[in-house]
C-alpha cells in the first residue's frame, strides 16, 4: 500500500514537471526542469525495480542530456521569444 | 507494522515534491538551480533508503552514482549562470 | 483502473510531450518535448515489465521465483542511448542554425518552402 | 574561463575517483546493477566535470579530440571483435564462446541467488569494457565538439 | 536463362527481341535520314551562321527558351488547384508534425471503426 | 611517477572499498584483487596529471592523510552539529541579518584552500561565494553577521568558527 | 567456388564487414585521401558481393535464418524453450533478398561517383564513416526478423541519413532541412517503439514470426498497426506527411540523395512486412489496402503536380520520386485489398503486388541514375536552378544519355524498366478500379512532360556562353551512373527474366504469411 | 535491540533536518540564504539517514557475518561522503555564478563582493 | 480552423492512448513465457547473475552493437556539424 503512495507522489512530480518544461519561457528555467524530470524518471524507474535502468538514466539524462541542453542554450539564446 | 524505511522515503518523496514549488515559483535561475541542487540530495537519501527497504544490497550503487553525477549538471548551470561558459 | 497509475502517467506525459512539440516555437522547447517523449515510451516499456511483488532480475540474494521481467529493461537500455545520441545530433543542428540564421524560432526556420 | 579555484581542485580530485568508480561500475556489469553503458556514461561524466571545470583551451591540452576518436573506435572494434571472434571458433556472430570454458572469464557459476564471482559470465566482461570505453570517448566527444561550437562562435 | 522470355501480363506481351529488333530498325531509318543531309557542310565557315533576314544574330541566352516560361499555359489554367496545393508546404515544422499526427489519427479513427 | 604511484594508491584503495565483502574467507576475493590493480592502473594512467596537479608532494605523507578522517569525525562534526542547530533556529524564527564578509586565510596551497572553503560552506552559518586567486582570500556569505563586523574590512578565518580551531587543523593537515 | 564460410555466416559478414569498415575510415584518413577512397571503394564493394552471394543463395536454396549468438546458425529455437524463439534473428526471404540486391547494386555505383563528386570537401572521413553507417542500416533494417532490431537498425539509418543530409553546412539551408528529417523521423521511431512494447505487452515477444502467430487483432494490436503504419508512411516519404521529402532530398549532396532513395524504399519494405506478415489474414485486409491505395493515389497525383512548377532540379525530381512511391503503394495496396479473397488474388492481386515490387527496384535504379546527373550537372555548373541553366548537352554528352536513360524509364516509355512495371500495375489496377488506372496514366503523361521540361531547359538550347567552358563529368561518376543506366536498359530489355526470378518469389514471400512464421517456427 | 532504537533515532534526526532544509528553501528570502538552509541541513540529514542504514549494515554484518552487508555499509558510507563533498563545491559553483549573475544579497547587512574586481 | 483541427487530432491521440491503460494491466504481464526463460536459463547459459546484463549482451548482443552504432553515428554527425571549413570550396 505504502509503496503504492510513494508511486503516486512520484508519478504526480513527474507530470508537473512536465508541465513545468511546458509552461517557463526561460529555457534555462525549462532545461532545469527537464533535469528534475529526469531525476524523477530515475527514481521511479528504480521503484520499478529496474537498477540498471536507473543508474543510466541518471547517469545519461540527468547528468550529460543536462550538460548539453545547458551548452547549447549558451551557444543559443536563453529565452524564448527574445528577451522577457 | 508498516516498515519504517517506506515511511522514511515516503516523507523524503513529499520533501521532494515540496522542492518543486520553489523551482516552479524561484524568481531568479539561481534559486532553482538551488532546487533542484536540494532534490539531488534527498534522492540520494531516498535511494539508499529504498535499497534497504528492498532487501537489495546492490542498489546502493544507484545512490552513488547520483551523488557523484548529479553534481556535474549543478557545476555546468552554475557555469552557465556566471557567464563563463 | 488506480493500479494502472505508470501507464496514465505514460499517456499524460505523451501528451504533454506532444503539445509541447507541437505549440512551442523555440527549437531547443521542442528538443525537451523530444525528451520527455522518450522519457515517457521508456516509462512505458519499464512498466510493461513490472511484476507486483517482483524483484530486480539479479541473483544477489533474492529468491528467483517472483522476478521482474528483464527483456524491457534490455530495450530501455538501448532507447536511453539511443535518445541521448538524438539529442546530440538534434542541438547541434540548433546550434549551426543559430549561427546561420540568427534565430531559433520555427516561424523564422523556413527558408524551405513549395 | 575556468571556474573558481575550489572548483578546480575539486575537480582534480573527484576526477580519478569517478574514473575508478566508471570502471567499477562497467566490471561489475554481470554482477550488480551496471554494466558497459553506466559505467561508461559515469567515466564520461569525469570527462565532462574536467571540461566543465577549465576553460576550452586548457581542456583541450588535457582532453584529446583525437585520443577520445580513438578511444571510440578501438572500443568498437574491440566489441565486434569479440563478435567476430565467435565466427572463427566456428559459432554464429555473438555466440559467448567463452562462457562456461573455464578459460579467462570462464568460470560456471552456481545457480540460485549468490553474490557472484568476477571471474564469470565470458565474453560479457569483455563486451562490457569494449561498450565502456566506447560510451566513455563518445560521450566525452560530443561535450568537446558542443564546446568547440561556442568557441569558434566569438572568435 | 532464356534470355527471349516474353513477359506476359494480362493484356499484352513483351518480347525482348522484338524491341530490339524495333532500336534497330529505328536506327538505321535514323541512319538513313542522317545520311540524305547536305554534304557540303563544313563546320567553323559562314555556312553555319544563322541567317535572321540580316537581322544580328540575338544573345545566346535570349534564344533559349528558361524552364519558368515552359508549361505557362497549364500552370494558368490550374490556377486554382495551385492556389490551395502550394501554400500547405509552408516549411514549418509545426505543420509537417501536425500532418503527420493527424494522419495518424484519421488512420485511427479509420481502422478501429472500420473492425 | 609519483603521480602515478601515488593515483594507483589511492584508487585502488577506493576500489577495494567498493568491493569489500566480497570473497568467503578473506574480505576480497583474488579475482577482484587483480581486477582492482589493472582497473587502478588503467586510471592512474589516465588521471595522474589531475590528482596531483599542484606538483607539490605534501599529502603524500601517510601522516596526514591519516588525518583527514580525524579531523572529518572531531573537530568537524562538531562543528556541523552546531551549525545545522544554528541554522534550524534560524528557518524556524527567520530571525536572519545577512551578508557577505572578506575573510583572510592566509593558506597557500589549493587543497588547503580547498579544505577551508568547504569547510566554511559547510559548517557555520556561512558559504564561500568567491575566492581572490591571488591572495587566496575568500568572500564568504554568512547568514548571520556579529555585530561590528560589517565595518571591517577583512576577518581572520578563525574568528568564524567558534567551537574548534578548524583552520589550525587544516594548516597542520595541508600546508 | 565461393568458400562455405561466407556463404553460411553471409547475413553477418554483410553487417560486419561496412561497420569495421566505418569504424577504420577516421583514422584511415589521416594516411592519405587516396588510401582512404580505396579502403572505403573496397570496402563497399566487399560488402556489395557478400551481400550478392546472399540473395542469390536465398533465392536458389530459399529462406535464410541466422542466429546471433546461438550454438548453431539455424537453431532459432532452444530445445528447452518450449517452442519460442529468444534470440535475435536474421531472417531473410526473398522479398528481404531483393531489397538487398536494390541495396548492393546502388551503393556500389552510389560510391564510385561518389569517391570523385566529393573530393573537394571538407569533413570527409565522416562522408564516408556515415555513408558506410547508412549502408549497414539499409541492409540491417530489411533482413532483420526481429522487431526491436528493426528499430534499432532504422535509428542508424535515421541518425546516418541526417548527418549526412546536413554535409554541407555552410549555408544553412541544407541543416534544416536535416533537421526536420530528423525531427520527425525521431518522432515517428518512437511511435514505432510504442507499438513495439504494445505487441511485447500482449504476447511477450520480439520476434515478427512469433508475433504474427500470436497475433490476434485487438484493439491494442490496432492501434499498434495504426502507429507503425503511419510512421513508416512519412518515412518513405506518402502525401500528406511528404513535406520533408522535397526539403531533403534537394538539400543532400547528389550522392546522398540517390541513397535516401533506397533508405525510403527500405521504410516501404517496412510497411509491407509488416502489414502483410504480421499481420496479413488477421487484418481488416480491405480498409487497410484502401488506405494504402489512397495514401498511393495522393502521393501520385500531389507529388507529379507539385513537381511540375519547380525550379530546382532535385526539388522537382524529389517530388517526383514522391509520385513513384505512390506506384508502389498502389500496386502494393490493390494486393492486399484482395488479400483475403482467393480469386480476386489470383486473378489480379499478385500481378499488382508483382507490378509494385518491381516499381521498387527500378525506381531505385532510375531516380537514383537521375539524382546522379543531376549531381553531375551541379559539380560542373554551379547551380541546380533550371532557370539558368540551358545548352549543356554540347559539353556533358555521357550525362545527357544518362539523363534521357532516366527520364525516359521514369515517364515509362518502352523499352526501359520503367514500363514494365507501370505496364502491370496499369493492368491490375484496371481490373481492380478503372478510375484508379487511369489516374495512374495521367500520372504518368505528367511525369513525362515535367521531365520534358527539364531536359528541354537543362540539355538543349544554344551553347551559352556563360558554360563554354564546362566540361564533361569525371570518369568515376559516370561510372557509377553507367552501371545504374545499364541496369535500368538491361531491365527494361529482359523484364521477364527479372520479373520471373526476382518479383514472383519477392511477391509469393510477402503474402505467404505461413510460411514465414514456419521458417522459424518449424512448422507450427 | 539496541541497534533498533539507534537506526530509528537517525532516521528521524535525519528527516528532521531535511524538512528543516525544505522549509528553509521555501521560506528565506534571497538565494544565498536559501542556500544555507539546503546545503548544510539536508547534506547532514541525508548524512544521518546514511547513518542509519549504516548502523543497520553493521548490525546485521555482526549478528549474521554475511560479507554483504559490509558492502552495504561501505556504500552507504560512500555515497554519503561523496554527497558532502560534492554538496559543498555545488553550492559554492552555485553562489559564485549567481553573484556573477548580478543577483544581489537582497536583505544584506554589508557586501564585500561587489567592492572586488579580479 | 486549424486551431480545431488541432485539438480533434489531440483528441483522438488520447483516447486511442487510453486503450493502453484501458487493456495492458499494470504489475500482471499478460504472457512471460520469453522472459521466464532468460530467468530460468540465464544464469547458466551465459553464466551471468546479472539477467539484464545477460540480455543486453548475450542473448540481444546485436542490438547491443546496433545501439554502440547509434551513438558512434551521433558523434560522427555532431563531428561533421562542427568541423572546420578550412580548405576545400564549398558550396
């Protein structure tokens, strides 16, 4: 039962986060959210019972899908639609 | 009895979904770079918990792996964020 | 209905994915729709191979009666990096096209028409 | 530009850590939760934490585009080879010839929940490093030639 | 290996050495008219310069005519056709999206009905 | 090749970590043995020009590497305890007065530094915001200022601690 | 004559040989360009005769499995399985058989012209890594049994095909057009890669044989079906999702463009194994086939008219290869819109699936031969806007009678290969729905005047004197377009030798659902 | 039994201090305070919850003497050293680029950073 | 016009998504006959006790290497974008 709240705690995170990635117009505000998105996929991947998957989920989307959003938003422009 | 490991990572996941309030709301980039710098720790937390809560000794590998790796993502926002990348 | 919770959440991620896709102008908001597609289909493939009560499929110290299925977690694998190499490709192309055109907008990237 | 003086040193620390951690992780792939893409995706992390802490150009005299290539290539070389090692036993591509043979990985290993032995699992072990060191000089190249991007942008 | 096999659909055949036979036969009458021309022809003379009335010679590339001005009068006639086809290739990435999950959805719509 | 020799040690030391447990009768099986001291010296060969940068030689003594786990479970824990007590006083009455001093180390080596300023960040009340690369002097944000020190213009590191002497300990372990 | 070796392990070697090979060329290129053309020509013409020796094994001695990493090559099934298939398996018919002859003969000519037309580029080694990369995906994706290795395979294409679609950088143009390639080709991988877990989650399988032997035509399975069919359908390029079609293939360098060609056909390979052998009998046959036949008659009808204002040459020829998938998918779909009732089948389903097939082989060698010149004509003039060309066939004559090869057999005049296969699908599709024949010859007097046009606007004319000194194609290229145009002439001769030996096996394959789940599962 | 009642107290000490940390995230005003809140007080509450599954491994390794369990605790140990020296330097990355940033303190007593150019 | 369009395709998306939910149960596979294979054998065919690994590896290996390209292929992409344009005349 209890796992089962920790479930939909995580599922819920996950689907405002998503929206979150849907709703900021700074892109860096957006990639960040996607980086929390990832982290929550992780966890409820490895509730899911799935350690390899966790571990390269953290490892790629987490830490390097990150790194290079961030890098290309720098060689691009932050905001969408121009400057707030 | 409920197991208390359950409860422990239960209120660590409500800590976490609390921390999505401040990356929703933080006004500057900083303050959820802050965030979700936090939600890395509690997972850290929450996994090695879950692994004890499983009985499965070679899940704390996912832990580390996190603590080690999500730090990389905080450094390159914070990169970012003083204009030096 | 309630226990299916991972496969809602798969169709209000793909959704959410989709829309984000579809309505957002900036190239890189899509490239995160992209994402949290696969994001969303690994979701999926995961939960299709969930047991309830099941353990991970490693003979460390558990009983190897009530495993969770292996094959999804292999085809996740696989779709991870697979993804993350789509996203490399797909910034990079963002990138050039920043220098080229001076702007990320899909509106302005359509020098390609009739 | 290089990040603050602490970051860099810690950087300089954690870096062999993580390697070591990398390659603990792509070792124990039969054995735990792991295995060549983890552990790989950890090792290039060390790469990408080296990258992130120095600026462009120190880091390109530190991490060589052409070493990462060839670090790419030998790994998947490595990896079909062990593929096409299978077809001169005179097996299918892919067939794990070593496992059970009792020659380098070859050990059986008992049935039913253990901790397991390194020392199993054949061309699995092998396989592993192959994908790890592949992954690991992808990975690593790919943040390079981002990077690369920004630079040629203001010169 | 026959090499003579005819392919027989339903209504025709067709035989290989026959379309042979026609090449050659087409290339010898081919031959034949190449062959009746004037022979006093020389190349690089005045012979070869183009009379117009004594008129000058126009640029070469006035004479040819661009690919723009050929096929006007069709373009002309489907005006209306080309009006509603040409602007759905807009170019926007949106709408090849769009398309392609309203295909997907029409298919859908389609398929499950119709079992 | 003290580099070398000096990365191999410590990563192997990190890799038997890692595997302890795993044989019967010893606490490594010699399998992991083997594989511990190829995988060691894969990374020393790959790391050696980072973990030991700064070319001094300093922490290779056995001595004061012996004292880092001392001082993380003295001094330092100490001082953790009562910051993080400090701190919760300060989220749950928001009685806060912040904002950023100079303070003077004086330490000369990076890892020194290096120490100093995590140990700032993570003991009282304070995170370092920046460094003077020159000076080694940190800018260090507290969360609640003493009185009389927003005139001064520099404190010395020690002041801020207020239990243990964490910048001598960091001397004797680092310069 | 040709060691057993080869002959047994030819469905690996065929992968492993292009991917070693790809893996080298980087660092091959640092030597000298001149080894590096070798290694890679070499390479690739490996590659081809392994790929040869295979289809003609398959069709002399019939379906091929291979196994990776079982004990032996053909035990598809463990003997303690209890009858499933686990492992990944290479199954190749002779439906998958002709599609590796397409490959093998095109990326052989494919790379002879290109060794010459793109050597004065930078980035090269990656040129030739990713051309390699997209030849293994070529041939992964149409020999493969397996369903998730067919994803995994059209990934590679995918990733390969952008890459190189982007080559020349420089002014932008050719990077978005690679980019909206690859964004939609993302999303449509991983529509495929839903529907790849629906049939995982219903019948815990991966292989496609074991699929359609379970498969049962739920809704789930429908709207798998739905997804997968619509994603291959943009991929190769039918009407309503064609809009990247036009965009990329006038953007990719020539060469590439007469691969896209085949990657696009080996998408309609796709579609077709997958509705006919997986599904084939369990499916609503007729609805199904009229979508394929609807999707086939827009494609025909938008892509020829779309193409005849065009001013660029590859835009215009890109629609057009738009217009002859829509042959394919007619003929293709008029067979399955009849699948389920046996006469109508005999009488005209297997002529128009047979019509169809051999569309798809000459429509690659054709529109492969004009993309070619059309390169050609670019290396020497600068420009692909037919506006400004005009009078080139005094100086480029080999490209010319290449040229007219091309246009002839794609507007199907006698007696090119071209003809052959409109002649069936005419046929059949007459006897299916009149009003669907003619269209498919309005169709094809369109494509006719439109690549009147362009000879008329590219060839004739006056010399003008802005080419007086353009020069004819290297040798290399016309080479590579030589051995395309003498496949289209000597198809376009024998047809029926061709259609005979290759088609009616390719087509018999495609619809015989039995015997493809039988292969693997012994008869079950 | 004992052993009970220790993980029990550092599980709650350890939860304790994280909702403190969430609190504080919350509740101050400005990032640099915020961040003294996540920084110090969840790294030390996810230290003691390591702690406790620490203690639990020892336990279990003592009255068991199955190796696994001294990987259990090693890891444990690990993962909570590394997350202290990596909370450390990423607060430290994140404060110095927000103050780059031009984020200022904004209920500040004094700010010595502004006066600095390197 | 295109605004309705838009949300009638986004319509039908979901309820056909819906029938994933509605048909695929959550924690019950229908069918696990493949699977209890790998569990059942893996450990003593590939003599691994990683079954995951013993997939990706063994009994899957050519998607492995399939997955290995996909990522080379990536990198040489991303290479072909930021290469230099020095020498050789483009278009």
């Amino acid at each position: 039962m209890i796992d089962m709240v920790i479930h939909t705690l995580v599922i819920a995170g996950l689907i405002a986060s998503a929206l979150m990635v849907f709703y900021f117009r700074d892109l860096l505000a957006a990639a960040l959210a996607a980086g929390f998105f990832s982290f929550l996929i992780s966890l409820e991947f490895y509730i899911l019972q799935a350690p390899d998957v966790a571990i390269s989920q953290a490892a790629i989307g987490a830490g390097l899908t990150t790194a290079i959003f961030i890098i290309a938003i720098r060689a691009t422009t932050r905001y969408e639609g121009g400057q707030p | 009895m409920i197991d208390p490991w359950y409860i422990a990572v239960c209120i660590l996941v409500i800590l976490v979904c609390l921390a999505l309030i401040r990356l929703f709301l933080g006004p500057t980039a900083a303050d959820r770079a802050v965030a979700v710098d936090t939600v890395n720790t509690l997972s850290v937390a929450a996994l090695v918990l879950l692994g004890v809560a499983y009985q499965q000794i070679i899940f704390i590998d996912v832990a580390i792996v996190y603590a080690l790796l999500s730090f990389v993502s905080t450094l390159y926002i914070a990169k970012y964020l003083g204009g030096e990348l | 209905m309630f226990w299916n919770l991972p496969l809602i959440a798969v169709v209000a991620l793909t959704i959410i994915a989709l829309a984000t896709i579809v309505f957002k102008k900036n190239l890189i908001k899509v490239f995160l729709g992209i994402v949290i597609l696969e994001s969303a289909v690994n979701l999926f493939l995961i939960s299709l191979g969930y047991r309830e009560g099941g353990i991970a499929p490693i003979y460390t110290n558990a009983p190897s009666s009530a495993m969770v299925l292996p094959t999804p977690q292999a085809l996740t694998l696989t779709s991870i990096v697979i993804g993350v190499a789509t996203s490399a490709l797909l910034l990079s192309f963002a990138i050039i096209i920043w220098k080229k055109y001076g702007s990320i907008d899909i509106e302005m990237i359509r020098r390609l028409k009739e | 530009m290089r990040m603050s003086k602490i970051v860099r040193t810690g950087a300089n620390l954690l870096y062999p850590f993580i390697l070591i951690f990398g390659l603990y992780v792509i070792m124990h792939g039969h054995l735990t939760p792991g295995g060549g893409f983890q552990g790989g995706a950890v090792v290039a992390t060390a790469a990408a934490l080296v990258i992130v802490a120095y600026s462009y150009d120190e880091v390109a005299g530190m991490l060589k585009k052409t070493a990462m290539k060839a670090r790419e290539s030998i790994g998947l070389l490595l990896f079909i080879g062990a593929g096409i090692a299978a077809l001169v036993v005179g097996a299918p591509f892919f067939y794990n010839f070593l496992a059970n043979s009792g020659l380098l990985f070859g050990m059986p290993v008992i049935p039913g929940p253990n901790p397991g032995d390194l020392n199993t699992a054949g061309v699995i072990p092998i396989m592993n490093i192959a994908v790890g060191i592949e992954v690991w000089g992808g990975l690593a190249i790919i943040l390079l030639y981002m990077l690369s991007g920004i630079r040629k942008e203001e010169s | 290996m026959d090499l003579t096999s005819t392919l027989i659909t339903g209504a025709g055949s067709w035989n290989p050495l026959a379309w042979i036979l026609g090449i050659v036969v087409a290339a010898i009458i081919a031959w034949l008219i190449y062959s009746v021309g004037e022979k006093g022809y020389k190349p690089g003379t005045a012979q070869t310069e183009p009379f117009i009335s004594g008129n000058p010679e126009p640029e070469k590339g006035m004479v040819h005519v661009r690919s723009g001005n050929l096929y006007w009068g069709y373009l002309e006639a489907l005006k209306g056709y080309y009006a509603r086809l040409v602007p759905l290739h807009t170019g926007d990435l949106h709408d090849y999206v769009l398309w392609y999950l309203g295909i997907t959805a029409l298919f859908l719509v389609l398929v499950v009905i119709s079992a | 090749m003290i580099p070398f020799l000096l990365t191999f040690i410590l990563a192997l030391l990190l890799y038997l970590l890692l595997t302890a447990g795993s044989g019967s009768m010893l606490l490594w099986s010699p399998s992991e043995l083997v594989a511990g001291i190829a995988l060691s010296l894969l990374a020393a060969a790959v790391a050696r020009n980072f973990l030991c940068r700064s070319g001094s030689f300093r922490m290779a003594n056995p001595l004061r590497l012996l004292l880092i786990p001392l001082y993380l479970l003295g001094p330092f824990l100490l001082e953790v305890t009562k910051a993080n007590l400090d701190v919760a006083y300060r989220v749950i009455t928001g009685n806060i007065r912040p904002g950023i001093i100079r303070v003077q180390s004086g330490l000369k080596t990076d890892l020194g530094i290096f120490m100093l300023a995590n140990s700032i960040t993570l003991t009282p009340g304070t995170i370092t915001v920046d460094i003077d690369e020159k000076s080694h002097d940190l800018y260090v944000h507290n969360i609640n200022i003493p009185d009389g020190w927003e005139g001064r213009s520099g404190v010395e590191d020690r002041e801020l601690f207020s239990i243990a002497n964490l910048p001598a300990w960091i001397r004797r372990i680092a310069e | 004559m040709i060691p057993q070796f080869i002959v047994e392990n030819s469905p690996a070697l065929m992968v492993i040989v292009p991917l070693v090979a790809a893996f080298i060329t980087p660092f091959i290129g640092r030597i000298s360009s001149g080894i590096r053309s070798i290694w890679v020509g070499g390479a690739m013409a490996v590659t081809s005769a392994i790929t040869l020796i295979l289809a003609f094994d398959v069709y002399s001695a019939g379906t091929r499995l291979y196994v990776f990493g079982a004990r032996a090559a053909s035990a598809a099934i463990p003997p303690d399985s209890g009858g499933i298939p686990i492992r990944i398996i290479f199954e190749v018919d002779p439906m998958s058989a002709l599609m590796l002859v397409i490959t093998a003969i095109s990326g052989f000519a494919i790379i002879l012209y290109s060794l010459s037309s793109e050597r004065s580029h930078t980035g090269l080694e990656s040129y030739y890594t990713l051309f390699l990369l997209m030849i293994t995906g070529i041939l992964g994706m149409v020999s493969t049994g397996d369903i998730f290795n067919f994803f995994v395979f059209l990934e590679i294409l995918s990733l390969a095909s952008a890459g190189l679609i982007a080559y020349r950088i420089d002014g932008g143009v050719a990077v978005e057009a690679a980019l909206k390639y690859f964004v939609l080709s993302t999303i449509g991988a991983l529509a495929i890669l839903v529907a790849i877990g629906i049939y995982y989650g219903e019948y815990n399988a991966l292989n496609m044989a074991m699929i359609a032997s379970r498969m049962q035509f739920s809704l789930l399975d429908q709207v798998a079906l739905v997804l997968i069919i619509a994603a291959l359908a943009m991929k190769c390029g039918a009407v309503p999702m064609h809009f990247w079609t036009p965009d990329a293939y006038s953007m990719a360098p020539s060469s590439i463009t007469a691969l896209l060609v085949v990657a696009s056909q080996a998408s309609l390979y796709g579609l077709f194994r997958i509705v006919f052998s997986l599904y084939s009998v369990t499916l609503n046959a007729v609805m199904v086939g009229w979508l394929i036949i609807i999707l086939g008659v827009l494609s025909m009808v938008v892509g020829v008219t779309m193409a005849i204002p065009q001013k660029n040459v590859k835009r215009l020829m890109a629609y057009h290869a738009v217009s002859q998938t829509g042959y394919m998918l007619l003929g293709v779909g008029v067979g399955l819109a009849v699948l389920g009732n046996q006469p109508l089948l005999d009488a005209f389903g297997y002529l128009a699936m047979e019509g169809g097939i051999f569309h798809i082989i000459n429509h690659a060698m054709y529109k492969g031969l004009l993309f070619l010149t059309a390169g050609a004509i670019f290396l020497r003039v600068g420009t692909y806007n037919l506006n400004k060309m005009g009078g080139l066939g005094h100086s480029m004559k080999w490209t010319m009678v290449f040229f007219i090869i091309g246009a002839l057999a794609i507007a199907g005049i006698p007696p090119f290969n071209g003809f052959a296969s409109k002649l069936m699908i005419y046929e059949s599709v007459f006897m299916f729905n009149p009003v669907l024949a003619v269209i498919a010859m309005v169709v094809s007097i369109l494509t006719l005047a439109s690549f009147v046009k362009v000879f008329h606007s590219i060839f004739m004319g006056p010399k003008l004197p802005e080419f007086a000194d353009v020069k004819e194609a290297p040798l290399a290229m016309l080479l590579g377009m030589g051995i395309l145009a003498l496949v289209v002439v000597l198809f376009g001769l024998f047809p029926g030798i061709v259609v005979e030996n290759l088609i009616t096996p390719a087509a018999h394959a495609l619809v015989d659902q039995g015997a493809y789940i039988s292969t693997v599962l012994g008869g079950a | 039994m004992i052993a009970d009642i220790l993980i029990l107290a550092c599980l709650v000490i350890g939860l304790f201090f994280n909702t403190l940390g969430i609190v504080g995230l919350l509740r101050f005003p400005d990032v640099y305070t915020r961040m003294h809140a996540t920084t110090k007080m969840t790294t030390f509450g996810s230290m003691f919850t390591a702690l406790s599954v620490i203690i639990y491994g020892a336990a279990l390794f003592l009255s068991s003497g199955d190796g696994q369990y001294v990987t259990l605790s090693v890891h444990a140990l690990i993962a909570a050293v590394s997350l202290a020296f990596t909370n450390a330097v990423g607060s430290h990355a994140i404060a110095r680029g927000a103050h780059k940033a031009g984020i200022k303190p904004s209920p500040a007593i004094v700010d010595r950073l502004e006066e600095y150019t390197p | 016009m295109k605004k309705i369009l838009t949300a009638i395709i986004f319509l039908v998306l979901v309820a056909g998504l819906c029938a994933i939910p509605a048909f695929l149960a959550f924690g019950e596979p229908a069918g696990s006959d493949m699977d209890q294979y790998f569990i059942a054998h893996g450990q003593s065919e590939a003599a691994a006790n990683n079954i995951v690994t013993s997939i990706v590896f063994d009994y899957r290996g050519f998607d492995t290497l399939g997955e290995s390209v996909v990522l080379f292929t990536a990198v040489v992409g991303v290479g072909l974008m930021f290469r230099s344009m020095k020498g050789g005349n483009e278009e």
